[in-house]
C-alpha cells in the first residue's frame, strides 16, 4: 500500500474523468454506467445499518413527528386571529402565545432527541464499515496492492465512511421527514382552501423533472472528484515517504507543480459540483416562491371579497413558508445522497475484490497434480507464473521451474536482474500464487496448508526491509506470536543487531518510526533479518537480505547465520559470492527456468552465465 524511502516517488498520475484506469487504482465502476441506480447502491448498507435499525427508525419517527408539530403553529395562528384578536381578547392572545411557546420547545426537544438516539449508533456503523475495510485489505493479494494506489484506498477508509456517516445521519432522516412534512403540509394546505393549494401544487412537475436531471449530473461530478481525491493522497503520502529522494534530487518543485496539477483539476471539478447545485438550488427556491406570491395575491383577493378568513390566509401562507425548509433542501439532500452513493461503490469496490481461498483443494492438491512427494525438503516442479494483469501474450515470468532443496539443506538462487528471483521467493509463502505447478513442504503441497500454517512453517526477508512505527521488539517479535525474550535477544545476535540497538535510546523499546526511517539501511535489513529468525522456521526464505551491509558487518552476520541454517532449510537470493558460499548448493534461473544446480565452484567451471554473474565481485574474492 505505500512506497518506502529508497522508492522515488511516481509521477503525478493524471486524474481520470471516470474511474477504471491505472491512475485511480480503480476498477471499472459506477462512474461510467447510465444505468447506476443511487437507491441500489445505498441499499448495500443494509447490513451494516441493520444492527441499529430500531433505533434509526425510533430518531425517523422522533423527527417527523417534531417536523409536523411545526404545522401546528400555522392552526394556532389561525385561532389566534380568527379568534381572540379579532374579539379583543387579551387572555387569549396569551394564552395562543404559550402554546405557540410550548410547540416550539417541544419541537427543539424532539429534534435534540432525534439527534442522541442517532449518533452514537452511526459512529458504531463507520467504525464497522472501516474494520471491515482494514480486515479484507489484509486478506487480499499482493497482486491486489500492485494494482491499486495507496492513496486511493486510504480515501475510501476516511473520507467516503465520513460521507456515509454523515448521509445516515442526515440526508437518509431528513429525506423521509421532508417528504413526509410536504405531504401532510399540502394535505394542510388543500383542506384550509384547495383553490389556493392548486395554485402551490403547480411547480411540482417541473421540479420532479429538474431533480432527475440534477441527479444523474452530479452523481458523475461526485465520482470524478471522489476519485481526484484519491489521487491527490496518493501524491501526498508518496511525497512525505519519499521526502529524502526529493530533496537529495532537488525534485520539490516539479513534486509541487504534479500536486497543484491535482488540486486545479479537484477545484475545477469542486466548482463544476457547486454550479450544479446553484442551479438547482436557485430552480428549488424561485418556483415556490413564484407560486407562494401567486397564492398571497390570489389569497388577498378573496379576503377582500369576504371569500376568505384573514385567519385563514395567515395560517395558509403561515403553512406554505414553514414548507419552503423541505422543498428547498431537496436539492442539498440528493446532493449528499448521490456523493453517499458514489462512496458506497468506492467503499464495495474494494471489499467485493475476491479473496483467494485459505487452501486450493479440498484433497490437498490442486486440479490435476498427481500426488505428493515422499521426500522432505522443499520442492517447486513444473511452476509457471504470470502476473494476473499481464497481457495474454506475454511469457510468463516463470515457466516451469523444477527445483528441489533436501531437507536441511541451504540452496543459493542466482540470476541476472530482472530473472524472476523475488517472484519466485513470494510464491514459496503464497504472496502470489502459482499459475500451475504444484511447491511442496515436506511432500505436503502449499495449496493445502492454510495460510496460517504455511506462514508459521516459512519465515521471508525481503531485500528492501519493512519496519512499522513500533519498537524494535514488536517489530522483532512479530515473525513468531510465541517468541519470547530469549529468542529476540537470539534473534538480534545472530542479525548482528545486539549493539547498535543497545545504543538506542530505550533499547528494544525504542519507537522506530515510520517505516523505521530513524535507522539506517543496513540497520533496517538486520532488523528484517531478526524478524525472520526469531520464531526458529523450518523453512527459511531470503531476498538478497544482506545487500545493504557493509563487508565488515556482513561477514559477522554470515558467520552467525550458518547457525540458523544448520537447523531449517533455505532458500536464499544472492548476489555476492560471500553470499553464494553460505550456501550447500546454488540454482541458476535464467529465461524462467532453472538453468543449472551445483555447488559454486562445480558451476564456475560448468556455466558462463554463471561465471558472468559472479565476476564482477569473484575478482575482489581472489585478490
């Protein structure tokens, strides 16, 4: 999901106008289709709102009930100034002032209470939604996290659980409470004096209409902009991790003109969603008002004729204004139900992106092996590999590798840049999977085991060394659950990590930072390298783990490693004949295959390739 120091930050991708291409990490989505219904996307809330369903339906009925005792004050009125007003009658008035008093308390309390019973379930909604989020980004592939851009997955775990929050909360309420008022308030209206209710009911067409355009307007502004802004963390998080290549290149300023790129084309689409909204707006407000001016002068007119009561006027156009809140916020509220909508797609973008199953096969062996082998040891035979976004027709990155590793044994893999070394390594603990071919653990086929068991068998250490923002123990001590104090301090002997972590401020306690930044690289890959050692694996899988150490310091680290590799069997990436000498025998991988398997000396002699490989640093070794 992110990049580390030593990457170079990417260029600025260009934001899409529709989601779907590489630079939104997007699938194709809702963006593009016509036929998107925002009422079926909010509907896949559904699981999560239904928990606390009672209590959203009791703060919906809470709030319509305080919304139509706002209509009981345009009655009053009307009794008021039909009756003690026009009789003289001071206790009267009095007394309509203290109900019209008391409605309006009433009517602030239900509204308070509306507002308790809502927000501490809908806090519960987006904390479960964004643990849902985490727990199957966890689950999902490597192949997942090449594909998408960290910033755009960060947006949908902040920003677009905050819409959904605040749609819940508000818009998905106030859309029943408002229609609700406009239906009662109408049936108010018609009944007081129908003539004039016609009149009110004339822009309702041309409003249903308007709205329906507005709609499927916006919902288009508010996908690109929801995407723009995941972009524009992408550029912000990749800037701040790779803050030391952008100074060291003097690249702050094509990294500021590639940021203001990103927010111009958010503003333009921020100020494009705005117009849309004045407009429909500026349509909301000025058909009813239209209409309440043809009711007031039509209204005034019958009272003149003795038609109609002054009281009645009052309470009708009374009615009509308290109606003006629901009708003009239609527009605000499809606004944020259409961004709520958008939001739901991103959210279920990510969380309908299939997990791979724990194991294959149910019998323990994918669809036609033929059974396992006897023998220990680790063995890979006849596995290809292509990544699962390659084109058709490109070779595949392995293409039938065979390789056997005996039971204790430490085996060397060597190969030109480029080979498929770091691939291969992440199929062994199931980064990837194998496109065919089968890899046994002690005749026991990877695709059977759960994840769970083949992890706690085989242990990694990748050449670029990962830390997180914890100590150096909980950093240490997560390759094994079980390790205890013990088996870190072994752990960081053997990775030659005993003294500099000593030195630290807190020792193994000390908070490493982001990504372990505070260390240098050497110190970092020893870290990574305690962490794979810690838990004492069968299997042991090294990248090239000692690439960033200085000769000095990787010859103690070799010499301690031996006694891991004594007990487990590796695999290891190497580079450096010191590396290569570490190692029983050593595997040659070139054009997807295994090229060649012998002892290092038995391969100088048989292979130029391999003599090639190891030239550049083979000279230093025989001076």
């Amino acid at each position: 999901m992110s990049a580390t120091a030593a990457d170079p930050p990417r260029p600025a991708p260009d934001p899409p106008d529709a989601p779907g291409t590489p630079a939104s990490g997007a699938s194709a989505g809702p963006a593009g289709d016509t036929g998107r219904s925002a009422v079926r996307s909010l509907l896949r809330l559904w699981p999560y709102v239904r928990p606390v369903r009672a209590r959203l339906c009791a703060a919906a009925v809470v709030a319509v009930v305080a919304s139509c005792l706002g209509l009981v004050i345009p009655l009053i009125l009307k009794w008021v100034v039909d009756g003690p007003i026009a009789r003289r009658d001071t206790d009267g008035v009095w007394l309509g002032g203290a109900l019209l008093l008391a409605v309006g308390v009433l009517e602030a309390a239900l509204f308070g209470l509306r507002r308790w019973l809502v927000a501490r379930p809908l806090a519960g909604v987006e904390a479960a939604m964004r643990a849902d989020l985490f727990r199957h980004l966890q689950r999902l592939p490597v192949a997942f996290h090449d594909r998408w851009a960290s910033g755009q997955l960060l947006s949908r775990a902040t920003a677009d659980l905050q819409l959904l929050r605040m749609f819940l909360a508000f818009p998905l309420t106030f859309l029943l409470v408002n229609s609700t008022t406009i239906v009662v308030g109408f049936a108010v209206l018609l009944l007081q004096e129908w003539t004039l209710g016609l009149v009110l009911l004339v822009p309702v067409v041309p409003l249903v209409v308007l709205c329906s355009v507005f709609e499927a307007r916006y919902a288009l502004a508010a996908r690109r902009a929801q995407d723009q802004i995941g972009d524009l963390t992408t550029v912000v998080e990749e800037s701040v991790l790779g803050i030391r290549i952008i100074k060291g290149f003097g690249r702050h300023r094509s990294q500021a003109r590639a940021f203001r790129a990103l927010s111009r084309r958010l503003l333009d689409t921020e100020l494009h969603k705005a117009r849309l909204l004045a407009g429909i707006w500026a349509v909301i407000m000025t058909l009813p008002e239209l209409a309440i001016g043809a009711a007031l002068v039509w209204g005034t007119v019958q009272v003149a004729g003795g038609e109609l009561s002054a009281g009645t006027l009052v309470a009708f156009l009374t009615t009509a204004l308290a109606l003006r809140w629901p009708v003009e916020s239609i527009g605000f509220l499809l606004a944020m139900s259409n961004e709520a909508a958008t939001a739901t797609d991103r959210y279920f973008e990510v969380m309908d992106e299939p997990v791979p199953p724990d194991t294959l096969a149910a019998d323990g062996s994918p669809a036609g092996a033929g059974a396992a082998e006897t023998d220990d040891g680790l063995r890979l035979t006849r596995v290809v590999f292509r990544y699962p976004d390659a084109p058709p027709d490109a070779p595949p990155v392995l293409d039938g590798v065979d390789l056997h590793i005996r039971s204790g044994e430490t085996m060397a893999l060597v190969g030109a840049t480029g080979s498929g070394k770091t691939t291969l390594t992440a199929l062994i603990p199931r980064l990837h999977e194998v496109t065919s071919g089968r890899i046994t653990l002690d005749g026991r086929d990877i695709a059977a085991l759960s994840r769970h068991e083949l992890r706690s068998l085989v242990a990694v250490a990748f050449e670029e060394p990962t830390l997180f923002s914890a100590s150096v123990r909980e950093n240490v001590l997560m390759g094994a659950e079980s390790a205890g104090e013990e088996d870190l301090a072994r752990a960081l002997r053997i990775a030659q990590a005993e003294d500099f972590v000593d030195a630290l401020p807190q020792g193994v306690d000390t908070q490493v930072g982001e990504q372990g930044l505070s260390l240098s690289g050497g110190q970092r890959q020893r870290l990574a390298l305690a962490r794979a050692v810690v838990g004492r694996p069968r299997f042991l899988v090294l990248d090239d783990p000692l690439s960033a150490l200085d000769v000095h310091t990787e010859a103690l680290v070799e010499a301690a490693l031996r006694e891991v590799l004594a007990t487990t069997t590796a695999l290891v990436v190497a580079h450096r004949p010191s590396t290569v000498l570490l190692a029983d025998r050593v595997a040659l991988l070139s054009g997807g295959r295994i090229a060649a398997v012998g002892t290092h000396h038995e391969l100088l002699r048989s292979s130029a390739e391999y003599r090639r490989l190891m030239s550049g640093e083979q000279r230093e070794e025989e001076r």
